[in-house]
C-alpha cells in the first residue's frame, strides 16, 4: 500500500470528525464533545503524517499545517469547555 492508499480512510475520517466538531460545537453548543471530537482528529490524522512522510518528505510535509491546525483548534476547544463549565 502506498502512502496516499494508507491516508485514505483516516484522512476522510479526520475530516468528517472536524465537521462533526462544527455541529457539536456552533449548533450544539455540546463543547466537551466537540472537544473530543477534534483530539481524535488530531489523533487519526498523526497516522497520515507517519505514512505519508515514509513515502516522501515532502508529502508529511504538506500534511503538517492540518495537523498543527487541529492541534491548536482541539486545545483552544478544550479550553472553552473548561471555561463554560
């Protein structure tokens, strides 16, 4: 399996799951979920990082600014569910 095969399905996941952040969060005003929600993104998408870096650097590399996004986006989350307890 080639990187991009091995980033597929996760990658569509980690999509899906930032979308579901953007219900739960603006729609449903449900911050802990949301919250969770965007960790297992950022969680899901470390395993796109991986493959895609072992198949050529530059790859990873374009990946790296999603992940350092969810990253930033699932802490400031938490830290609005935190502070709206």
């Amino acid at each position: 399996m080639t990187g991009v095969q091995t980033c597929a399905l996760p990658i569509s996941v980690s999509i899906a799951g930032a979308l579901a952040w953007a219900y739960l969060f603006y729609v449903g005003q449900s911050l802990t979920p949301a919250a969770v929600c965007l960790t297992g993104c950022a969680l899901i998408t470390v395993i796109c990082v991986a493959a895609a870096w072992s198949q050529a650097w530059w790859m990873g590399a374009l990946l790296l600014p999603y992940q350092a996004w969810l990253l930033v986006a699932a802490s400031l989350s938490w830290g609005y569910a935190a502070l709206n307890r």
